[in-house]
C-alpha cells in the first residue's frame, strides 16, 4: 500500500518537480579530504558544528511498525551530512569502491561495511527516508531521497584516528528513484555523513597521559594542543601546566621511550621565521619536560617545523589552530 502512495505521490509531483540536479545546491561542498565521485552533484548538504548520530553497525531491520539497526554507534561532534547524485548509468558497487579507496588513502578503517541483503531489511530507508534525524530537510527532492525503487544497497563505515581526534564517516550508495522528482530514475544517489568526534575545543585542552601513551604506541605519534605560547613567543604559558604534567607522567611511566618534541606553526609569517619560532618552542617544551619532570635529556630532542606538516588548511582560523601544535614523536 505504501509503495502505491509513494508511486502516486511521485506523479503528482513530477509536473512541478525540478529537472535532476546538475549544479551544487548553494552553500555546499564536500568534506575535507574527501572528493566525490567524479561528475556527481550535491543536491542535499547540511552541516552542524555539534550535532549527535547513530552510526549504524548491523544490519537494518523492519519489524513490528519499527524500523533500526541491529547495532549502532552514538557519536557526537561536528556533523556534515551530504546527498549526491553520481551519473548515469553508474553503479552503486563502483561508486562505492571510489569512496571506500580513498577513505582508505586518508587512514579510515572500516568497522561495518555490507550489501544487498546482508545489510538486512529497507536499508537505505531506514536509515535516511524514515529517519528524521539524518534526513536534510528544505526540499522535496531532497526529502525523497531513496523514496522509491531502491536497490542494490551497499553501506559503508569507517573511523579515523588523527592524535586523539576520532572521525567517523557513513556512505551509503543506492540505485534509487526520488518521489519529488521524476526525471530521478535509476541513478545513483549516495548519503554520505561524517562526523567528528567531540568538540575540538575540548581535546584542544588536556591530552592524558594514558591518551599519549595509546596515541604513540598506535600512530607513532601523539598531537598536543595543551602547551600553549603567546604569538611570536617561544615561553610556555603557565596555563599549560596540565599537560605537560601529562606528557611528563607518560614519560616517567615508560623510561624505555625516547621522542622528538615536533613544534609546528600555521602559515602565517615567512617560513624561515616560523621554522625559527617552532624550533624555539620545541626546545622549551624539552627544557620543562627535562628540568620540571626529571626526564633524562637524551631521551629528548626538539625539532622545529614550521608549516610543513599541517593537519588542516591554513585558509580559516580554525585550521590554523589546528595546525599550531606539540607533537611527541617516537623516536
């Protein structure tokens, strides 16, 4: 009976329905280090500095009038949410394999990944027409994504962990038809969320001590946002007490560890400048680890680096911020 209602409702709308997208929707992009399939469009984008989310990690089920997912993950922080329409005559398992490639070039591992009926039951439904916490809302072709005549259902989830910043990206990607727009007809439309985990501004604090030792032993490196420098100044600020009392318990706990203390600045200024400055600090945070801590100094060397090893853009002041960090570096 549904299937009737979304049939019927797909033709009263198509004669005022819009042609299938072929620009961007306005104030869309994709998200950071992860480039769309070629030739697709946004035709839903919605982001939100701290919103919450239930990754879905098992397979979807329909019982009872009650749609889900067998299990799920509860992540919050910074959500993007973005719906495209890849080309024509593209499949859903090739369109995936693109996203899944270069997840994987950018460090994401999987942690649930299915298709077909191994994703269980209505999944493209469940987890973006019937679900209005991830549905983007604003127009009905956006609205009807996955509406009608959906197949061939392929999801993927991944994580990544970039020094004690965890993200997590869902891609599903379907052959599908839209309700509100009838010139939508099997073609591929793909949600893709992600999400960072946790405020920025809080890991940006107090890295603890367990945390360093997880992120050195796992990566090679731990990132270190808590030494804090006033600008253009190489003395550390008393605010920064907390974590190096961090780093110095991690330290003390594992004598057999040595590190390079890595400074890092953002772009602004000349580079010989900040390779200058980052250098500096590093040898700061080397001097208050061996003088405040008693860590033997050969276990320690300060190396500067300026700009060239950034984690974000340059181009706002929240990269930048990102950028200007500690980092202890397995020697």
């Amino acid at each position: 009976m549904k299937r009737c209602w979304l049939l019927l409702l797909g033709m009263l709308l198509s004669s005022t329905a819009w042609a299938a997208p072929t620009q961007d929707v306005a104030g869309s992009k994709d998200p950071v280090g992860l480039p769309r399939y070629a030739g697709s469009v946004i035709f839903g984008y919605q982001y939100g500095d701290y919103d919450e989310s239930e990754l879905p990690l098992g397979k979807a089920f329909f019982k009872g009038g009650k749609r889900g997912f067998e299990q799920t993950k509860h992540v919050e922080g910074k959500r993007t949410r973005v719906l495209y329409l890849a080309p024509e005559g593209r499949s859903s398992l090739e369109v995936l394999r693109n996203y899944t490639q270069e997840l994987a070039k950018s460090g994401y591992t999987p942690i649930f990944e299915c298709s077909g009926e191994g994703c269980g039951k209505k999944t493209a439904e469940t987890l973006y027409f019937h679900n209005e916490r991830n549905k983007i809302p604003g127009k009905q072709v956006t609205e009807y994504a996955f509406s009608i005549e959906t197949s061939d259902e392929r999801l993927y989830v991944a994580e990544q962990n970039q020094g004690g910043v965890v993200n997590y990206v869902a891609v599903l990607a379907a052959t599908s038809g839209n309700a509100a727009d009838s010139s939508i007809k099997n073609r591929v439309t793909v949600y893709l969320e992600t999400v960072q985990a946790g405020a920025m501004e809080s890991r940006m604090v107090t890295l603890k001590s367990s945390e360093i030792e997880q992120a050195v032993t796992r990566d090679g490196r731990a990132t270190i946002y808590g030494v804090l420098f006033d600008t253009d100044r190489a003395e550390i600020k008393q605010e920064s007490k907390p974590q190096l009392d961090e780093m110095g318990a991690y330290l003390q706990k594992n004598p057999g560890v040595a590190v390079y203390v890595v400074g890092h600045t953002d772009n602004q200024g000349k580079l010989d400048y900040n390779l200058s400055l980052s250098q500096r600090r590093a040898e700061a945070v080397v001097a208050a680890l061996a003088g405040q801590y008693k860590i033997a100094v050969n276990r320690l060397m300060g190396k500067g680096v300026a700009n060239l090893s950034p984690v974000a853009s340059n181009a706002s002041e929240e990269g930048r911020a990102r950028n200007r960090r500690v980092e202890l570096v397995a020697q």
